[in-house]
C-alpha cells in the first residue's frame, strides 16, 4: 500500500479544467470549485503554482 506522500509525489499538478474533469457530479459544484481550491490552499491541503496549476501540499 502506497502512503499518501507518495501518491502526492506522483500526480502532476492540475488545472481547474483537469481537477473538474476528474469528477462526474452533478450539480453546480464547479462553479464553487475555485472557492473550493483556494480553501484548500489556506488550510495547507493544496497548493498552486504560478501557471494556475494546483497539487497537493
């Protein structure tokens, strides 16, 4: 079984598009998903960098 850090360690950062892309939902949930992200990054859970890309932290 693989420890989070190295699942982290191999996924490449995402864009909105990409992270949106991977979840089938309904709803109106990507209209949230850049308030959604950027929670992420304050609580340290993601990060993004400067091509508007995010990863995990």
């Amino acid at each position: 079984m693989k420890s989070r850090g190295n699942i982290r360690a191999t996924l490449p950062p995402l864009d909105e598009d990409a992270i949106a892309a991977r979840f089938s939902a309904r709803g109106r949930w990507r209209e949230r998903l850049p308030t959604i992200l950027e929670t992420l990054i304050t609580i340290g859970r993601a990060r993004s960098d400067a091509q508007g890309r995010y990863s995990a932290a």
